[in-house]
C-alpha cells in the first residue's frame, strides 16, 4: 500500500511563512522528538526560522539528549504571529497541555498518521493512518522538495520510526512502503544496529525492577484472553519518573498464548489513571480507547481518565466484557 504523499497545500505552506512554530503532543517520544527534530533542521536549511515547543513531561530515556533544543513556555505575548503553526504526530492543539490556549489563532498545518478522534485541526491536513510514524511523513516533505534527509536528520527520522514500531515489529502492509523509505535513511550511514544501540540500550538497573513488579501484578480475565497489570500511585512515585520504558512488559504479555489484549493501568495521581492498550493482532483496541476518551492504533491505544485504578479497571472491564460478550 503507497503511503500518501504530502497535499501541495502544505508545500504551499511551508513557503508562506518566515517562520513555523512546530509542536507535538504531550509526553513527548521518539517519533514526536525525532519528527519535531528532522523538520526543524530541514526548514532552517530553507531559510526559515524555527522554534521547536514542546509541553512535556520528559519520561523518555531516547530522546532525553534532545531536551535542551525545546522550548517549553510561551506566553501569548511573545507569540509571533507572523509565524505559522506546524502540529506533528496528533491532530489537534488540545493535545499539547499548555500550548492549547496560547497558539490558537495562528495558521495551522497537521501532519499525523493517527486516525483522528473528531475532527482534526489546520486548514492543512497531511493525515495518512497507514504511515507507521509520523517521521516517514515529514521523510516525504523532504522527498517532495527535490531533497534528502542530511545524515542528521536521518538519525532523527531513523529514530522515530524505530520507537513507533517497536524496532520493526509492528509493521503491516504498509512495511513495503515503509522499507524503501527506511533504505534512503540506511544510504545516509543510520543503520538499524546504530539506532538500536542508542535507543534501547543503558537502560538503568531500577528500571527493570519496575518492569518486574508490573508484571508481578498480572492478573488474567475473559479466560487470559485480556491480561490487566497496573502500578498504584504510592508504588509509581517510589519508582521515580526515570527512564521507565513498558514496551519489553507488553512484549512479553502479548506474548502469552490466548492472549488477545493487554492493558496497563498506571494510577498517576489519586484521580488520574492513564490506561495504556495493546493487541498482538485483529482485536482493534483503538475503539476502546476512543469510547473512553482517548485514541491510537489498532494494536496500540490508550486514555487517560479522572478515575482511581479500581474505577478505571471496573470501567474498562465493562467495555471488554461488550467486546468478548462474556463476563470477566
Ligand atoms: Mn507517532
């Protein structure tokens, strides 16, 4: 399947402006980062001025070398507005914590590869759900000028689309597509060993047994076909917020024969639980986490909710128990 290439009217718009605010949502990761990071530089090399925004919070071990290059306040009197307002890797400003209120106004262009939940923001869309990362995408603005990727911005690309799809795992139909452009990045010296090593390495003793003890919480429902882990707030903040990293949980619960989802609580505060899905293959956990307010991919969702971890379980076991049409 041929990923979509950009609509000229966002070529169109990045000529317009002298210069571009760029921002991505919250809890910022690897494609967000490495997105936000590629763009940057390839306007600059075109002659534009850049201020790279970004609301936080930083939890991500990958991309903390990058933190300084980010601005993460802006009051509406320093807003220029002269420039334009480039939105990556979400669809609306509402996903960007407390730069929602202060860049609305200023002509907006989206570029994501999630399925919007409601309407997505921006005279100017690039939208394409198939693209695994929102780094192929700003690879295909680059492409669309007649350009390629500096060796830089190809580790930032590079970057990106490992983290969205678990190092390759994830990839579908769209992997074909997805490859050729990976192979344009691998001719600029970013290899998959290289990223690899810089991302997924050095990980910190205390962040295993974190890993260790979700795990240990694991408890089966619908008969191990939806498998439940979660931290309580008291246990979230004895672990710190450090270099905590869930993928290898996830590989490892999707993992287990009859699974057919995973879902990971993570009591944030009293009254705040962000609920983290996820399906090794047809179950579309997205639909869930739209209905309880959030969004995703197929095999890859979450929300966030103002519910305690039981209130959150409960409610999420009632949307399971309509999936499954089974009691838990
Ligand atoms: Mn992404």
């Amino acid at each position: 399947m041929a990923l979509q290439s950009p609509p000229p009217s966002l070529l169109h718009f990045l000529e317009q402006y002298p210069g571009y605010y760029i921002i991505a949502h919250e809890e910022p990761d690897g494609d967000s980062i490495g997105s936000q990071l590629a763009f940057a530089s390839f306007l600059r090399r075109r002659g534009k001025q850049v201020i790279l925004l970004s609301p936080g919070p930083w939890q991500r071990k990958e991309i903390a070398p990058y933190r300084s290059f980010f601005v993460d306040t802006l009051s509406r009197a320093e807003v220029n507005n002269r420039f334009g307002l480039l939105v990556l890797d979400c669809s609306s400003i509402s996903r960007t914590a407390q730069f929602a209120t202060i860049l609305v106004g200023l002509d907006t262009a989206v570029i994501d590869h999630h399925q919007p939940n409601g309407v997505a923001q921006g005279a100017v869309q690039y939208i394409e759900p198939h693209a695994p990362s929102t780094t192929l995408l700003i690879q295909k603005i680059i492409e669309s000028f007649g350009e390629t990727p500096t060796p830089e911005e190809a580790r930032h690309l590079f970057l990106g689309f490992a983290t969205d799809t678990g190092f390759f795992r994830h990839l579908e139909v769209e992997a074909a597509d997805s490859l050729e452009l990976l192979s344009r990045l691998a001719r600029k010296g970013i290899t998959p060993k290289s990223i690899y090593r810089e991302t997924f390495g050095s990980y910190s003793l205390e962040s295993r047994l974190y890993l260790a003890r979700i795990l240990s919480t694991m408890e089966p429902y619908f008969q191990g076909k939806l498998l439940i882990t979660h931290i309580l707030h008291e246990e979230y903040q004895t672990f710190g917020s450090d270099h905590r990293q869930s993928d290898p949980l996830y590989q490892l619960l999707l993992s287990v024969e009859g699974c057919e989802a995973v879902a990971f609580l993570r009591e944030e505060e009293q009254r705040k639980t962000s609920v983290s899905l996820r399906s090794p293959d047809t179950l579309n956990v997205a639909l869930i986490a739209q209905k309880l307010g959030g969004g995703g991919h197929k095999n890859a969702a979450g929300y966030v909710t103002s519910l305690s971890y039981q209130e959150a379980k409960a409610e999420l076991l009632e949307q399971f128990r309509l999936v499954f049409g089974s009691n838990p």
